[in-house]
C-alpha cells in the first residue's frame, strides 16, 4: 500500500495525485508540489489516502510543503505578469504573421517557465515565435496547442443556459459526446441549438442520456399496434418524462393516455401504412 493525495492546479482541471510525504493535509489545504514544469502552486481535493502499489503510475512525486502565504503571494503577483506576457506575445504572433490565436500564460511558482497556450486550425511553426519571446523574456518558454473544448475550459464564459460553463466549474475530464446523445432526448437536431460556445456539441447532453435510454425503454416503439381503454390503437408518439403515449385511434382520433393504461401488441404500422388506412377507399 502507498499513501497519496489529490492535487488540482486550476478550478475544475485534472487531478494528479502525489506522495503526502508524511504531511498532515486535509482537503483545501493549498501546496506546492514539483512537476515537470517546476514548482506549482496546487490545492487538496482528495485527501491523503492508501491504495494498492499498482494502482499507481511510477515514480510518484511528493508534495514539497504546505503552501506558505508567501507562496500565495508570489502566485498572484504572477498572474498579473501573465497577461504582460500574452500581449508581448500577441505582438509576436502579429508581427510574424502566425494563424494562432493565443488563449492564457501560465508561470510557473519559481518564475523560471512560461507556458502559453493556443488554438489553431493546423499546425503552426513557431519556432522563430519562442527563440524571439524567450530573448524578450528572459525566460524559458514553451507553446502548447489545444483543441476547442480545451480552449474554452482555459478562457471560461457562460453557456446556453445562462450559467458558467461546466467545463470552467466543475468537469475536469472531457467525456465523448454524440449526435446520437441529441436524437435520444428528442432535441433539435440544428448544431447551433446543440453547440456550445466551442463549437462542439454541449457536454451537457449526455448528463440525462442514459436516463432517457431507461425511460425510452419502457415505451411502446412508434407504429406498434396497442390495446387500449377506447379501443385498438397505434403509436405514434410519446413523452418519456410523463410515462404518457401518443396513440391514434382506428377512427383517426389521437389521445394521451399513460403507459399503465395500454397493453402492448406484437404488430407494428410503418409511417406508409398508417398514412394508407387513414386515406379514405377509392370508389369502385
């Protein structure tokens, strides 16, 4: 058994996980942890716990110390140096004519490494870009490329919902997503209806999917031919959230009726020939 604890550098990024190195930690408490960018200033969202030695991925780096306030002073100071460091950039990218567009910096705790973070169509040599801001700098500088959904987890904002977006609040992984997740719960099948501002489809919308996988399943298909209180019917339609079913009647009628009140037949109408019964018959 190894002991570690959950780090997170940024609200709602990945969690790493690091050895508690005998340190009393509780969750909230803010550390300073080295990774392969340096020194980082992190917070405790798992507490220290054991689990088995191979559950964990070789070598495990340790928590250096409790973050002092210093350390939390340092690490705002920086902030402010990060958008200085975005416009000096900016010019960069302008003045060599690069099809990039940056999106946040990040320092390091020990102010030895930038990390600048971008977005393009493909892909981008920037390598004249990083030799001329690193002179400008004097600081070591690394570029880094992210998709669309990564880029708007870096900069925020709100979504079609009016609310911040869950990518910024509180999902700090990104799971696969599906037209498919949209037909299942009936929604319009426009991309700008179903798009958030990344211009992927909403993350939201495998939230209740499997929820209205469950309930689908409980009702009659469209076209099956059911029983019903008022007589012989066939589905045509159906609310998964109320447990109602659209049924239309032999005599062209339609009615709502819940799921209790049917009982389900082997037959099944397609859409042509629910359209030929309810076409009046030809005169002979």
């Amino acid at each position: 058994m190894v002991d570690i604890v959950g780090v997170r550098y940024k609200r709602a990024g990945r969690i790493y996980y690091f050895d508690p190195a005998g340190i009393d930690l509780v969750v909230g408490d803010y550390v300073v942890v080295e990774t392969s960018r340096g020194l980082e200033l992190g917070q405790v969202v798992i507490a220290p716990t054991q689990v088995l030695a191979s559950e964990v991925a070789k070598p495990l780096r340790s928590v250096v110390r409790k973050a002092t306030e210093e350390d939390r002073e340092r690490a705002r100071k920086l902030e402010a140096k990060e958008a200085e460091a975005l416009a000096e950039c900016g010019q960069l990218v302008e003045k060599l004519k690069l099809p990039m567009k940056l999106i946040t910096a990040q320092y390091n705790l020990e102010d030895s490494r930038l990390t600048i973070y971008f977005s393009a169509e493909g892909r981008v040599d920037f390598r004249e870009l990083v030799r001329q801001l690193s002179g400008c700098l004097k600081i070591r500088v690394e570029l880094r490329q992210v998709g669309p959904r990564d880029g708007a987890k870096l900069i925020g904002g709100f979504g079609r919902c009016g609310r911040p977006l869950c990518c910024g609040t509180f999902l700090s992984e990104f799971e696969p997503v599906s037209i498919k997740m949209a037909k299942e719960q009936d929604l319009p099948l426009n991309p700008a209806k179903i798009s958030g501002v990344c211009g992927r489809l909403l993350c939201c919308l495998g939230y209740e999917y499997q929820q209205y996988r469950s309930m689908k399943e409980k009702l009659p298909r469209e076209g099956q031919q059911v029983a019903t209180p008022m007589g012989r019917a066939t589905v045509v339609g159906g609310n998964p959230l109320e447990e109602t079913v659209l049924v239309e009647l032999e005599g062209g009628a339609s009615a709502e009726i819940t799921l209790g009140e049917i009982t389900k037949n082997e037959g099944t109408l397609h859409k042509k020939e629910r359209a030929d019964n309810r076409s009046p018959r030809k005169k002979r």
